[in-house]
C-alpha cells in the first residue's frame, strides 16, 4: 500500500506562471450559445489561459522556479533535484528535467527525474521528491509540475476544448530536522487507462498520416488520435468511487479528522467532479478553493496555481494544514497532507513571449 | 437520499430535475432519453452527477450508452445501489 508519511522536509516555496493570454469560452464557435450557458453553470469554466506557440511546459515551469529562487534567496546551485511532471512534454525525448537543468543552469551532479502523470502529477510528484530527499540526504529539491494542454487537444472537441488550459508551477522542499511528518496516500487504477489517453503517436501506434485523420465520436466531438480523448462519464465515476475513500484513509492514518486540514486543495477538474467530492467530504465549501472558472483545468499545475491565486496570503504570512487532492489520467489519485508555514507563495505570475522565454 | 429503494416512477421524476428540455408530458419509463431534444454528452454527465447525489452511486460511461429508456438506466441504478 503506498499511504506513507515522511519526516524532516517542508514545503518552502510555491510559485506558479500562467500564459498572459486569455480565452472566453463564451467566444467558442463550436458550441451554441445555449450549450456554452449550460457548459458554463454546470462544468464551471468561464476563461482559459492559453499558452503562445512559442511557450511549452518546460517555459512556463522554468519561469516559475527563477522567481521562487530569487524569492528564497537560493541559487541554482543549492538544488540536488528536480522532479519534473508533465504530459506535454516539450519534446518526446529527452525529458522536460534535463531542459529545465539547462535553462536554470543546475550542476551536472543534480538528480533528475521526469514524471509522466496528469491531473494527480502534483501529489504523486510531491510524493516523489520527498521520498526521493529521505532516501538520499538531499536538502533541496524543486518540483516542476506544468502542462499545455491546449496544444493536444482537438479545436473540433466540445468535450475538451473548452475546459482545459496552460499553466506551470515550481515548488521548493527543504530538510527541516522536526517538522510536521508529510503523508502521502497514493492509487492506481490501470484499467481506466483508456478514459483519458492520446491513441496515436506512441510506439503502438507510430505518427503517420492515419494520425491526423478526424473523425466524429460524436456531436461536437471530432478529433484525430493524436489528440486527448476524455471520456467524461468515466472520470465522475472513478473520482465519485475513489478519490474521498483515499482522502479519508489517509486522514486517518495521519489520525486526525477531516476538520484538521484547514484547506483542501481539490485539483480543479470540473465543478460536476467537484462539487461531488465536495458534497461527499462534507466539508463548507470555503474550505475547498477553486480557480476553475478563471483558469480552467490546469492538469497537475491546479493545486499549486489554486495556493498561489487563492490561499496566498495565508500561506505567506501565516500556517495552515493543507490536503491536497490530485486524480485523472491512468486512472491514479493520491492525497498528501501537509502543514505549510511562511511558505512563499506569491500570486500566480502572468507571462508572454515579450518577457524573453 | 441514501440508498433506500426507489421505485422506477420516482426514479423519472428525479430524472426530469436534471434535464434542460423534458418532454411536456413528462419522462415515461419507456422514454428514449438520448432522443430527447437538446441531448448533449454534457447533459449526460449532468445526469450521473445527480445520480450520485440522489443515490449515492455513478454508473459507467459504457453502462449509460447501452441503457436505451429511463427504465434502462434505472435497473442499472438500482444494480449499484445494490452493490
């Protein structure tokens, strides 16, 4: 079972960067103007940010760790790892780690390591980090988690399109003798792999010209295999089945109660989802912040972005235990409970391509 | 509501509650629901999130599109809640 708690490390820093560039579903040609009124009261999501062609996930990320650097007064020196989750890599190969080492100017003794995970890549890629700092006596560690979702899916899906959108994080974990014990709850279930996938453009399935062949799923759904399929149904049944059971059986392990956390950081999937897991928790909805309807889903960058845009202040300048929520492609979910203290955690940055990526 | 049993005629009137565009005359359990008017796949997801609301349960992206009537989906309701 993976429920485990880690000692000595604390959450230091969290910064997150969003494409400048706004986008109003209620300007989507592809949907009524009927079906976007109902999209919007019932999925949630007003705008999207999107990214400008020239911006992949490792920019956006990248941006994010210089201003928590500076931020903490750390130099790129003083990290021993970077973990870096994504599943829009910049390039198939290498990894999104090594160009982040590049463009930060990391030392070539830096551990490196890229996750491929999706809306539950914050939690697992936390988890990660700090296993990975227990195990090696690390002291500093940066978790990038970012995606630009825009790019890989379909202009012709209106199950896609109007919800996901473009954002990167960077987090700080440092060792600090005593701190509160950081738990991880973690699942999987691969036989949900296929209720949100990429078909084509793997080794299964090479790219040729069969890729970029679109066909209609269905009303308002046409895209071609390299695109992202979600298949919506699927995802309020796996998170309505599995996501509250994890968090309860961690809160329980950690043995305290479900009015401990003074947050729960849902990722921001849709407010169908969330809503749900809301009502199931059973907890006031002030305690679950969204940005849903500001930034869309934002993959495994929401729970940082939703810190950094809602909870900056608190996190600043004050305390609180945090649960933090992740679930989506795989299927995987995990839950992490952690107490953050003075940790820097600026608004959300607003970035372009003027502002030299 | 928990999981008491519903029966099939509560289980349409709920069903209405999710739904832009019922018929007049309201839903009959023979009522093919993906014919209706305005049928969309979000009006499907809004649908199982109430099913989780009222009875506690979702049901599966392959269970909804083989239930054909509103008696279809219930039997398949009422399997879960059973479960």
């Amino acid at each position: 079972m993976a429920i485990f708690s880690i000692p000595d490390l604390r959450v230091s820093g969290v910064c997150t960067a969003l494409p400048i560039q706004v986008v109003r579903n209620q300007d989507l040609d592809l949907l009524s103007k009927t079906q976007i009124e109902a999209f919007e009261r019932t999925v949630g999501i007003r705008t999207r940010r999107i990214a400008p062609a020239s911006v992949c996930a490792s920019d956006l990320c990248v941006d994010a760790s210089r201003f928590l650097l500076e931020r903490v007064g750390l130099r790129a020196a003083d990290i021993g790892l970077l973990v870096f989750v994504t599943q829009t890599p910049d390039y198939p190969l290498p990894g999104n780690s090594m160009l982040a080492q590049r463009q930060l100017g990391l030392p070539a003794s830096t551990y490196l390591l890229d996750l491929n995970q999706g809306c539950a890549g914050y939690v697992y890629g936390l988890a990660s980090l700090a296993g990975l700092m227990s195990a090696t006596g690390i002291e500093k560690g940066l978790l990038l988690a970012g995606d630009t979702l825009t790019r890989i899916v379909s202009t012709h899906d209106g199950s896609t399109l109007p919800i996901f959108s473009d954002a990167g994080s960077a987090t700080l974990v440092e060792r600090d003798p005593g701190s509160d014990l950081m738990y991880f709850n973690l699942e999987n279930q691969g036989q949900g792999a296929d209720v949100i996938q990429i078909k084509g453009g793997g080794a299964r399935q090479p790219f040729g010209p069969e890729s970029l062949v679109m066909s209609e799923e269905s009303d308002n759904v046409v895209r071609a295999p390299i695109h992202l399929s979600m298949r919506g149904i699927d995802v309020l049944h796996y998170c309505a089945k599995y996501v509250v059971p994890n968090i309860k059986e961690l809160l329980a392990f950690a043995n305290v109660d479900r009015g401990t956390p003074d947050y729960y950081v849902l990722h921001q999937a849709n407010r169908i989802v969330n809503d749900c897991l809301v009502r199931q928790l059973g907890i006031p909805g002030d305690k679950a912040p969204e940005t849903l309807s500001e930034y869309g889903n934002t993959s495994c960058a929401s729970i940082p972005v939703t810190m950094c845009r809602r909870l900056s202040q608190q996190l600043t300048s004050g305390s609180a235990r945090l649960l933090l929520s992740g679930f989506g492609s795989g299927f995987s979910w995990g839950s992490a409970l952690i107490s953050a203290k003075s940790v820097q955690c600026p608004e959300p940055r607003e970035i372009s391509e003027a502002d030299g990526i | 509501m928990g999981r008491d049993a519903i029966d099939v005629q509560t289980f349409a009137r709920n069903l209405e509650r999710y739904l832009d565009n019922p018929s007049p005359s309201g839903l009959d359990i023979k009522t093919r629901f993906q014919d209706l008017p305005g049928w969309t796949s979000l009006q499907a997801l809004i649908v199982v999130a109430g099913f989780e609301s009222d009875y506690g349960v979702t049901v599966s992206e392959d269970e909804f599109q083989r239930a054909n009537t509103v008696h279809d989906l219930y039997r398949v309701v009422v399997r879960r809640m059973a479960e």
